[in-house]
C-alpha cells in the first residue's frame, strides 16, 4: 500500500510541471495572436493600394510595423516549451506557419522594392505571391493557435 501511494504522489509531482508548461504555451500564443492581429489587419488595410505612390508608401509603413510584431510573435512562441506530445506537434506547426507568414513579408518587400510605374507587372507579380504566402501561412496559423487554445 506504500509502495503504491509513493507511485501516486510520484505520478501526480510529474504531471503538475507538464500542465504548467502546457499552459504557459497556450497563454503565450493567445496573447502573441492579439497583438499580431491588430498590425496584420492594419497591413490588410494598408496592401489594397500598391500601385500609387501613396499607396505603396502605405504598405511600406504597415509592413515596417508587423515585421516586428511577428518576429516578436515567434521569439516568444519559441521560449514557451510544452510537454505533451501533443501541443508540442502543434506548437512546431505554429512556429512553422509563423516562418510561412515572414518569408511572405520578406516577399512583400521585394516587390515593393522592385516597383517600376513603366512596368509594374514585376512588382505585381512578387506582390501576388506574397498575399498569397501569407493568406496560406495565416490559415495554417490560426488553425494550430485555434487547436493549442483547446
């Protein structure tokens, strides 16, 4: 009977850590995932317009403020740990959507930067892509944010 109540009392002093750590991923994606939404959706609002001067001046500024957000966004997902073998597979989706989100920022970029008003078919293209990177890593996102979250 002792042997089996040190096996419990063992058992439980275990699995406590796990839930902390757990939770401490959970709040940190909740937290990374409000700040990030604000400047991605003043980056929406800002992208619509890429062709004037003002426009791409626009983009220019947004992009310069969720490039950060985001970087910010991974560097403290990447500090959280988790232990279950669950929220560790979804954690390392996360980080890897994250990673999607900032190679279609970095893309962003380079057609901003790669504007010419004689042929903008360059830039448009770049930019295409980059909407599109960004929607698929967004998606891949919030789907594992939505399955950390519980």
């Amino acid at each position: 009977l002792t042997a089996t109540a040190a096996v419990a009392v063992t058992a439980l002093a275990a699995g406590a850590p796990a839930q902390a750590s757990d939770a401490g991923l959970r709040k940190a994606v909740a937290a990374q995932e409000r700040k990030v939404t604000v400047a991605a959706n003043a980056f929406t609002e800002a992208t619509v317009d890429t062709f004037s001067a003002v426009g791409r001046e626009r983009a220019t500024t947004a992009r310069a403020t969720l490039t950060p957000a985001v970087r910010r966004q991974r560097t403290a997902v990447t500090a959280a740990k988790a232990t279950s073998a669950r929220l560790v597979r979804l954690r390392t989706r996360y980080l890897d959507a994250v990673k999607g989100y900032q190679a279609g920022l970095r893309t962003f970029g380079q057609g901003l930067r790669a504007f010419d008003p004689d042929a903008p078919a360059r830039s448009a293209a770049l930019i295409r892509q980059a909407k599109a990177q960004m929607k698929a890593a967004q998606t891949r996102r919030l789907r594992a944010a939505k399955a950390i979250r519980g």
